[in-house]
C-alpha cells in the first residue's frame, strides 16, 4: 500500500503554479503599498470578510455534508445529492449575506473591536474598503461549497484552476491599475478574481450536470438535520471569532507596519502549505473513507501512519531550503524604499516558524480528516472551542508582554494546540485507527535535517548580510543556499533510504524507463 501519489502530484503542481502567482501578487502589493496605512486597512477588511466566513464555518459543513452527499448519491440519485449541497449553500450565502449587512451599518463600531490600535482614519477607510469586499463574501461562500462537491466527486485538479485564474485576474488588474496609494486597485482586482473563481467553479458544476435549486426545504436534508449541523459548530464559530478578533487586536497595537507584514507573511505561508498539505489531506479524506467501509482497522493504521510519515518529511523540505536562503529571497523579491531590512527580518522570522509549524498541521489535517469519518464530529468542534478561547488569552498577554516575538510564539502553539484535539479524539473514540509515525522513519528523516542544517550552518560564514548585496547577487545567494540544503536533504535521505523518497524515486524511474521504451524504435 502506498500514497495515492498521481493525485498528489496534481494537485502539487497546480498549487506551485498558484504559489508563484501570490508571490507575484505579494511583490506587487509591496512594491504599491508597501506598509503603508492604505494596504494595512485593506488586509483589516480582508480578515472582516474572513470573520464572515468563519462564522459561517463553510470548511466545517463540506466536511459534514459530504459523508451525506455520499450516502444519498449512493442510495436514491447524483441530482438528489446534489440538491443537499444547494439548499445548504442556499441558507449559508443567506446567513453570510445577513452578517455582511450587519457589519456595514455598525460603521465604525465593528472596526474598532478588530483593530483598536489603528488611527480614526484609518478605521473608516477599513469599514469603506468592507462595504464593497464585505458583498464577496457570499459568492465565496457558494464557491467553497460548490468546490468541496467537486473534491466529493474524486476531481483533482480543477478547484485548484481555478485558484489559477482567479489569481491571474488579480495580477492583470494591479498591473493596469495598480499605483502608490490607490486602494481601490486592491478592492477591484479583490473583487474581478473572486467573481472569476466563482464563475470558473459554476462552469466545471455544469459539466457535471449540475443544476441549482432555490428550495429552503429538502427531503434528504431536513430542516433538523440542518439545525444540528449549525447547532455542532454553532460554539466553535464563536470561539473562532473571539480568536480573530482578540489577536488581530493585540497585532494593532504594535508598531505601525507590523499588520501588514503579518499578513503578508500569511499570503505565502496560506499558498505554500496549500500546495503541500492540502493535496495529502484532500487525497486523504477520499482514501480513508474507502478503507473505513472495509472495517479493518490495521489497514486505516498504515495508511495514517504513511500519511504521517510523508507529511512530516514534507514539513522539513520546506522549513529547511527557507531557512537557508529565505533572507535573500525576500530581500532580492521585497527589500527597498518601502519594504526596508528590518521588515524583511520580520517576514522571514514569520514566515519560519509558519513553516516549522506545519509539522503540527500536517498531523492536524490528517487527523482531522479521519475524525470526521470514525467520530462524532460536534465533539471536536467543541474541544476546539475551548482550544480557540484559551489560545486566544495566552495569545494576547504574549502580544502584549513580548510584542513581535509574543506573535512568533503564539503561532507555534496555536497550530499545537488546534492539532492535539484531533489526535486525542481519534485515540479515545477510534483507537483502532489510531495510527503513529513509524519511529524508524522518523529518526531517518529527522538526521537528515540535522545534516542539511550542520552544512547550510558551516557555510554561513563565507556570505555578508543579505542587505549588503544587490538584489541580483542577492538572489543568486538564496536560491544557491536553498538549493544547497535541499539537495544535501534529499540526498541524506536516500543515502538512509527514507521509506517515501524511495517509493518516490521508484516510480520516477519507472515512468522513465517506460518512458524511453516507448521512444525506442522497434
């Protein structure tokens, strides 16, 4: 048995490809706006339209209703599972639509609860910035729904082409109207590639012969059972919103420009683990579920053991390359008059420890996948709870006592913490499909970053601070020390013979060697 690895690579390189469009997006936006008030008002109201979502906990429902879209297309029709997942976006693009509304005609009110530390002016451009992009958020809404069915039905590969073209839209908008101090490119180009993902998913539902109902009432979805869904989550979307707002208010009030640098470091990181956390999860899900319905337990261990392995593996070929050659990557891509030495040292301090947190979220992805299929759902989303109101305290007295090195901290534990709960619920209600890391494997990978880090560390000596450099020499320094320490991890790796760089390398060259006997004339 072993990872379905043609899906993931689908989805891999669909997800590089939109990596590098928001590293595209991101450059621009620094090189426009930099960590001016303008752009930290707009990542405000970018985290409102969040909170909206969040509230309508859409993740939370796909993961519910698709284990119902499954049974019903099995048992009665694809057009009477599909009506389950219209009369569901139908009262979720309601609700968001209703709190969008809400928001709006608090003013400044809501604002002020999110970002306390902001200038009066500041504020209202957050609310005037909201009044348009807040009325996105219902067309996201219905496109996340509408793209978990399409996940549902097994097609890789296109919730993710989507991302692509929404992306592209953004780029073309900040390329023709984009300038120094103009947020309504921001607000427009938010606006053209949401509308353009949205109508991109509703062009893959129709060849899948899919047709919108606007029924409130559904036989295979009972008011009800509706009612219990929301009532399970109800708690954890509250909790969320106490954690959003009471970290995003003790991140404004640090020093002007650190908002912005934050979220900017939280575009990349959102794309990164995107492209190598949520195709072993995606995959997962779909996998798991099948190994479930056989009811042998050893089998479902192996493979969340193998889902652990690769994840964990996954998680130091990203953290160890960036921790290389990050400095000069973001200094070559994002340094200069607006963006200057000591943003880019916060950036990059941001972004490790984003990326050493993946390897709590790849365990937290797994599990949280696997606890939907075997447990009660409603349990986890009230451990979390508890998770998100607790984190939410230790959050703000680290912000507040340490400043920047509170939120570093405070990262890390937060994505701790949100894993633990899977995992716990998994080995009290499911231990027969408790699955660990194979400690074998682990230690194997675990050397290999130790040897990856010793060589990165006794060549540091020979380079100059990143600002010293030019963005030319600067650029060539990154990529040849991330180059460096990826090559010696891979190579440790083989050399140690890590289980899936193996498998990997195995069927690489298996695909060559069909390869070049497929070219061989007879």
């Amino acid at each position: 048995m072993s990872l379905d690895y043609r899906n993931i690579g689908v989805l891999f390189s669909l997800n590089s490809l939109n990596v590098i469009l928001n590293v595209v997006i991101s450059t621009l936006m620094v090189y426009l706006f930099g960590t001016s008030p303008q752009v930290e008002a707009f990542f405000a109201a970018s985290v409102l339209g969040t909170a909206v979502s969040r509230f309508v906990n859409t993740g939370q429902l796909v993961e519910i209703i698709v284990a119902r879209y499954h049974r019903i297309k099995q048992e009665v029709s694809p057009k009477a599972a599909m009506s389950v997942v219209s009369t569901l976006s139908n009262y979720m693009v309601g609700i968001a639509f209703l709190m969008v509304l809400a928001f709006v005609a608090s003013g400044t009110g809501i604002v002020n609860l999110l970002v306390p530390g902001f200038k009066d002016t500041t504020k209202y451009q957050v609310w005037q910035i909201f009044c348009v992009t807040g009325f996105l958020m219902p067309f996201q809404i219905a496109t996340n729904l509408f793209q978990g069915m399409l996940n549902a039905e097994n097609i890789y590969g296109k919730v993710e082409f989507t991302s692509t073209v929404s992306q592209v839209c953004n780029i073309a908008i900040l390329l023709i109207w984009g300038r120094e101090g103009n947020a309504a490119s921001l607000v427009v180009a938010l606006t053209i590639s949401v509308l353009a993902q949205f109508g991109t998913t509703i062009y893959y539902l129709r060849q899948l012969g899919y047709r919108h109902t606007w029924l409130l009432r559904n036989p295979y979805f009972p008011l009800r059972d509706l009612a219990r869904t929301l009532s399970a989550t109800s708690t954890y979307m509250v909790s969320v919103q106490i954690y959003t707002f009471i970290f995003n208010a003790g991140l404004s009030l640090l020093p002007p420009g650190t908002f912005a640098i934050y979220r900017y470091a939280e575009l990349i990181y959102g794309k990164v683990s995107n492209v190598f956390l949520i195709p072993i999860s995606t995959v997962f899900f779909n996998e798991i579920n099948r190994f479930i319905t056989q009811n042998n337990g050893q089998l479902v261990k192996r493979y969340v053991s193998k889902n652990l392995n690769f994840s964990y593996f996954i998680g130091f070929l990203i953290v160890l390359p960036f921790w290389a050659g990050g400095q000069y990557l973001i200094w070559t891509l994002w340094g200069g008059v607006k963006f200057n030495a000591q943003d880019v040292q916060r950036v990059y301090e941001l972004l490790c420890v984003f990326f050493a947190a993946m390897i709590c979220s790849g365990p937290y992805m797994i599990f949280r996948k696997l606890a939907v299929s075997v447990t009660r759902p409603e349990l986890q989303y009230y451990f979390w709870s508890i998770i998100h109101v607790i984190s939410a305290t230790i959050g703000y007295f680290l912000i507040r006592t340490l400043g920047f090195e509170g939120v570093l901290i405070q990262l890390f534990l937060q994505n701790f913490l949100m894993a633990s709960v899977p995992m716990l619920t998994v080995r009290h209600w499911k231990r027969a499909y408790f699955g660990l890391y194979d400690p074998g494997e682990i230690l194997k990978i675990t050397i290999s970053l130790v040897i990856g880090a010793a060589t990165i560390w006794s060549i540091t000596n020979y380079w100059n601070d990143y600002m010293t450099y030019d963005k030319l020499s600067s650029l060539f320094i990154g990529i040849s020390l991330a180059i460096i320490a990826l090559v010696v991890f891979i190579g440790s790796s083989l050399l140690l013979k890590v289980d899936e760089i193996q498998l990997i390398r195995t069927k690489v060259m298996h695909r060559f060697k069909v390869g070049n006997e497929k070219d061989t004339p007879i």
